[in-house]
C-alpha cells in the first residue's frame, strides 16, 4: 500500500529541487527558469524518479523485516502503530480545542446565560482564538496600512495604476522589437531614438554604401539626402521600398530576406534622418514626389 507520509515526501523533495532549479538557474526577471532552460525538466524527473525509488526501497525493505517478524512481535508491531496513530489524534484534538476553546456539549450548562426565549437559550461562549488572532493581525494590518499610505503617502493608488500601465508598455515596447512579422510597411513607424539611428546607419554602412554612397549623395542609386524621392518618401514608404525593392531592372532589391523586419526599420528612419545634410557629391534629384520630414 502506499503511504500518505511517502507521497508527502517526495512532493515535498521534487518541490524543494524545484525552487532550487528557479533560484540556481539565471533567468530574466519574471521568467520561469523551467520554461526558458527545458532541460530544467529533465532533471526534475530524475529527482522525482529517484525519490520515488527510494521511497520504494524503503517500502520494501519494512515489508522484508516485518516478514521475519515473530508472530508475537508482529501483535506488538500492530499495537505500537495504533498507538501511535491515536497519540497523533490527540495532538489534533488538543490544537483544535486551543483554537476554538469551545465548551463540549456536557458541560454546556457552565455557560448558559438565563435569558430563554421561545425555548431557546443562549449561551455565552469565549470568542475562539483563531477569529481573535485573525482580528489583531487585521488591526495591526490597518495601523501599518494608514501610516504607510495615509501618513508617509507611499503612492497612491493612481500612482500604482500609472506604474502598472507604464510597466505594460515598455513590455509591448520589448515584444514589438522582438516579434518578427508585427513591423510591416503599413504598420512602421518612424524611429527616433539615437540607438536605432546608430544601428540603422550600421546597416546602412554594411548594405547600401556601395550604391548609395556613405553620406546618402547617391551613386548607382538615387541621392537620399533630398526632398525628390522616385518611389516616395517618409517613413511608411521608404520601408516598402527596402523590403520590396526599387522597380525592376534598376538595381535596388528587395532586402526583407536579409534584414529583420527591425533592421529595415531602423534602417529607413536612418535614411530618413540623413534628409537635408550636404553630401561631398550629391547626384542630381530624381523623382517627382517630393517629401520632407514635415510631411510625414
Ligand atoms: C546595388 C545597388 C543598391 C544597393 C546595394 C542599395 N540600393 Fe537603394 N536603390 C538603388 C537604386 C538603383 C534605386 C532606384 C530604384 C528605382 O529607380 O526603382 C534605389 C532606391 C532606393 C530608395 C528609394 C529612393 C527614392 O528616390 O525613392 C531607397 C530608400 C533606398 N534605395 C534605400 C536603400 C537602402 C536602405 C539600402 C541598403 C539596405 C539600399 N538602398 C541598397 C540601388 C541600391
């Protein structure tokens, strides 16, 4: 038969090796060390397969012993358990009581107030002391409670909600750089930021100088520094041209299979950023639509 007490112990051992895992293990805040490192479930199990073997081995070898036991000895074996079974009842019993410090029904009569109505008494019973406790921890809750957030003005719950909301965007902030197929050149928005303009001029400088030259003046490819744009400018174009590519023949390809859809973005606010500088050599304008920033 299986115990109760070998169940609990290794719940109680694959637990502990649980949150040994998520405390060992490196993770980003707020991430499960199981989910990021699988591996961590391997050997989980092996934790819970040897506890279940030792359990078993223990099981076994009392089985073993108890066989060799005289018939005697067995009785006595039988007794000693009982015993104990029913010291353990005791202990329940007496923590209840001290927790309830109810009156048993025979000696009901103790606290019986004389105050009979329609047949029925009233009896004046202690408070238990589980309710009492619960009662001065709320008090002291409350206490700490209004110094912390009355007294000292901790935050406000305002405040807690704009905490929250700003959490929440910074997480969407993160996924949006992340998830691949959310930037597209219907959904693109100009970058700002002087990190993304610095990675962009990256890409820039590793992709497109041989076409378009290192300052933007415009080589094989049209000047990017001007107001004349062939297919368009701003943000939400100028990244269709990138992923798309130019019109065929022309020698601009489409670049949504090398570079990350964040690649391209960050890439084309850099372009878009090189508008209005004075290249060494600029080519002539091409292109009837004319765009500036102020247009977007
Ligand atoms: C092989 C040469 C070449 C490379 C490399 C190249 N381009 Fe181009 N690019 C061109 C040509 C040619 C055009 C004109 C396309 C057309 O006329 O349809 C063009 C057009 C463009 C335009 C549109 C300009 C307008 O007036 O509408 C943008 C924006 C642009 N390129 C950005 C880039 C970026 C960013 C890269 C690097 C990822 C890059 N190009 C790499 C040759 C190139």
């Amino acid at each position: 038969m299986i115990k109760t007490a070998s169940i609990l112990r290794i719940i109680v051992l694959v637990g502990i090796a649980f949150l040994g895992v998520e405390f060992l293990l490196e993770t980003e805040p707020g991430q499960w060390a199981v989910i990021v490192h699988p591996y961590a479930w391997v050997f989980l199990g092996l934790v819970l397969l040897i506890a279940i073997a030792i359990e078993a081995s223990i099981a076994a070898l009392h089985a073993i012993l108890y066989k060799t036991l005289s018939e005697e000895n067995k009785l006595r074996f039988h007794e000693l358990e009982a015993h104990k079974s029913s010291k353990l009842e005791e202990k329940m019993q007496a923590i209840l009581k001290k927790m309830t410090r109810s009156k048993s029904i025979e000696r009901e009569g103790e606290i019986e107030l004389d105050h009979v109505y329609d047949g029925i008494r009233e009896l004046d019973n202690k408070l238990p002391p589980w309710w009492v406790y619960s009662f001065y921890a709320s008090i002291i809750f409350a206490v700490i409670y209004m110094i912390r957030f009355h007294v000292y003005n901790d935050y406000t719950q305002d405040e807690e909600y704009l905490m929250e909301v700003a959490e929440a965007e910074r997480s969407i902030e993160e996924y949006k750089r992340t998830a691949k197929d959310l930037i597209n050149f219907e959904t693109v928005t100009l970058l700002t930021e002087q990190s993304d303009l610095d990675a962009g001029k990256g890409v820039y400088n590793a992709s497109c100088v041989a076409c378009h030259k290192p300052d933007g003046g415009g080589g094989i490819g049209p000047n990017l520094t001007d107001e004349h744009w062939i297919l368009g400018g701003g943000i939400k174009n100028v990244y269709k041209t990138i992923s798309e590519g130019g019109r065929s023949g022309k020698g601009m390809v489409a670049w949504k299979n090398d570079l990350k859809p964040l690649e391209m973005q960050q890439v084309a606010s850099y372009v878009i950023s090189l508008y209005g500088t004075s290249p060494a050599e600029p080519k002539d304008p091409e292109g009837d639509i004319k765009w500036t920033p102020e247009d977007n």
